[in-house]
C-alpha cells in the first residue's frame, strides 16, 4: 500500500480539486507547476538554506528523562516549538513563499486558527517584501490575540471572518472568496494538508522534514531509525503529516494521532472527525468532514483554535480508512492536564494543539524499551490565557470532576 497521490490527487477514495470555475486556472498552473518547482536544485538549495539559517532547523530532538520515568517507556520530543515563529508552519510558508514568487504572486493570502501559521505566512512575506493578508475568525481573534498583534507588527492586514462558528472554517471560506475576486496576482498560502489538490502534497512535502531530520536523529541516540510509536494531533494535519511522512509506508512504526474532542464525544461539541464524520466534500478536497445527515457542515469545537475544523485532510482520512493510523479523540481537559505535566515535569509549555498529542500518553500501554516520539509542534506562548483561567478554576475548585463541571468561555 502507498500512501501517496496519484496523478489527480488522491490518496485513495480521498482528495481531489473540486473547485469554482474561476480558481480554475490557478490551480491548473499549480498543478502542472509545482513538482518541477519544488525539485529543481536552485529551489531546494534555498529552500533548505532559509530552513537553516532563517529558521532554526534542524528543530532539536529532546529525551524527556521525566516524562519518561512516569511513564516507564523512552519519550522523545520533536521541538517544532523552538523553530522561528514557535511552530511547524514556518516549513510551510517558508517553502509555498518560494513558489509564490516563482509564480510571479504579488499578494498572498491566508487563513489561520491558532495564529501559528498566520505569523508565519507575515514573516515570510516580511522576509519577501510581499502584501499579506490573513484570515481569522472573530473567535480566534479574541482568544489567539498575541499572535494577532504579531502578524500586525510583521506588516499583515488581519481580516476577522464574523460568519459560523467564527473560527478556522469562516476564515478559510473568506480566503477561497478573496482569492475567486482576485485570482491573477494573488497566491493562496494554505497553512494545512487541505484544500484542492496539489495543496495537501505539497505541503506534507514541505513538512517532511520534520521526520527526514527525525530519522537522523534517532540513528543517533538509538542506533536506529525507527521509533515503536509516533503521536501527533491532527486537526486539517500538516505536523502529523510531517513526522508520519517517512514512516507511512513503515508498518514497523505505529502511527496515532490525538484529535479534538472537545467536551466529549457525544456532547454536540467536539471536534472528533474519525468519530463524528464521514464522507463529504470541505474548501476543494473529498476527506472526512462532521455533517448533518443533509450534508451541512457541523460546527466543530475545540478549546483549541488550531484543532477546530469541521474535517481532516485527505491523506488522513485515506490512513484512517486503510487502518494504518489510530485515531484518539482527547477532551479539552485531557488537553490542559496533560499541558500542565510537561509544563512540571520538563519546564516546556506546549499549545493546546501539541497537549492533545500529549493528552495520548495516559491511554497507551508502553513497555521499558519501547520509543516514542511525540510532535511537540508549537509554544504555548499563545495559549496563555486558556491555562490562566483553567488553572485558576481548578484551584478554587479541587475536588470537582473539572470533566463534567469546567466550562470554558473563550
């Protein structure tokens, strides 16, 4: 089994460009465009030099000596955290920056949850001396402000979608509308593996770093390339993408990702796609997507702005359905508790995205040599307020089930 597209972009039964007529020949020039783009030598060599010197990379291998104790099992850490930007999104923009130029592109836009990939896409376009505008819902706006105030200070115009559930879905739905009214000098930089093909490969192809440095690194500490278990969250996927994206084709290695349940499962507030969901189409692509029997799309929660998106990328849901990647759905509580052991037990703060990816841990039964790295792909700089609030709640309130009582109000 391969894991990669064919020729029209899918991965399976999952993918796809279905698009306005008017995006038409935009994608159709991507398309046909951005392989010989990405491969060709002078794109690679400056490429991989910005991911260096601009960025930070490679992002550190961390042995989480504490965490692995509590849990009698090797813990590795992947740093995307420590990259520029604080995040894995700055692989992304660093690299569709490139072929936004080369594409002769004098405007970007883009869509942004958590902020993460919004502050990147300023920062290359800073770095590039090119117009940027990103779109955010008017719920992320409020609780993601300091990275607003970043991609405001690195130059971008911050647009606040008011429509929906006011979060990652509305933003990307107003990008796709800008980008239909002006196609011919605007580069659309999706910061996900979603969207119409050839969006979802390139962008894992740009994120596969992470796990081409990943099997280096643990050759290093461990005299081998593969770990027993890799965990990441997925929310459209692009970290997930990354540090899976060398193992996809590796039976060998186990590969679980931590999705959004938000206030559990069956609480009409959630997140849980694998769960919740099923096949439909979501801004150009055939994946997973929560709908009403209808077919209209369900308002996703998350206490995490980078997870609350009403589906997951193609290549996913094709993982998901072969049964070659374990879904667990973590609640937002699981997410804070598990943010705040790493936060004790290593000194490292993660955001709520990466916490879910932590929040595994307590769910798997691990024995003494078994490895496992887990993609800590951003800072929880951002996220401040969230653990402020929860932290404080569950003081005042010790003996509480924070499961059934905390209720967050962004």
């Amino acid at each position: 089994m391969s894991f990669t597209t064919d020729q029209n972009g899918y991965y399976g039964n999952y993918g796809g460009a279905y698009i306005p007529e008017m995006l038409h020949q935009n994608i159709q020039q991507l398309q046909d465009n951005y392989q010989e783009i990405i491969s060709h030598p002078s794109f690679q060599k400056e490429y991989k030099t910005l991911l260096q010197d601009y960025a930070g990379r490679p992002s550190s291998l961390y042995f989480a000596t504490r965490l692995s104790d509590k849990y009698g099992c090797k813990i590795y850490l992947k740093r995307e955290d420590l990259n520029h930007t604080g995040s894995h999104k700055i692989n992304n923009a660093l690299g569709q920056i490139l072929v936004a130029k080369h594409m002769g592109k004098k405007r970007i836009i883009a869509e942004t949850g958590a902020g993460q990939h919004g502050v990147a896409t300023a920062t290359v376009c800073a770095l590039m001396d090119l117009e940027c505008v990103v779109y955010m819902g008017a719920l992320d706006v409020k609780r993601q402000s300091p990275n607003v105030a970043r991609m405001k200070m690195l130059g971008a115009k911050v647009v606040t979608a008011h429509s929906g559930s006011q979060t990652l879905k509305d933003a990307t739905n107003e990008a796709i509308r800008d980008w239909i009214n002006n196609p011919e000098d605007t580069y659309y930089l999706i910061g996900s593996v979603v969207g119409p093909h050839p969006y979802p490969d390139m962008v894992a192809k740009f994120q596969s770093i992470i796990s081409e440095e990943l099997q280096e690194q643990l050759m290093d500490k461990e005299a081998t390339t593969d770990p027993h278990r890799i965990l990441a969250c997925i929310g459209g996927g692009s970290n997930a993408a990354g540090i899976f994206y060398h193992y996809l084709d590796n039976k060998k290695v186990q590969l679980i990702a931590a999705e959004a349940a938000g206030k559990g499962i069956d609480s009409g507030e959630s997140a849980a796609t694998s769960i919740l969901g099923r096949d439909g189409i979501i801004h150009g692509s055939k994946t997973l997507l929560m709908q009403t029997p209808d077919g209209q799309i369900t308002e996703p929660y998350s206490i995490s702005a980078g997870l609350d998106y009403p589906g997951i990328g193609p290549l996913h849901a094709h993982l998901i359905k072969e049964k070659r990647l374990d879904v667990y759905p973590i609640t937002d509580i699981e997410a804070l508790e598990a943010a705040m052991e790493l936060t004790s037990l290593e000194g490292i703060i993660p955001a709520l995205e990466s916490a879910h990816a932590l929040g595994i841990l307590p769910k798997l039964e691990s024995k003494k040599n078994e490895i496992i790295v887990i993609s800590l792909s951003g800072r929880g700089d951002k996220d401040m307020e969230a653990y402020q609030k929860y932290f404080k709640y569950a003081k005042k309130h010790p003996h509480e089930d924070l499961e059934k009582s905390f209720l967050f109000v962004p």
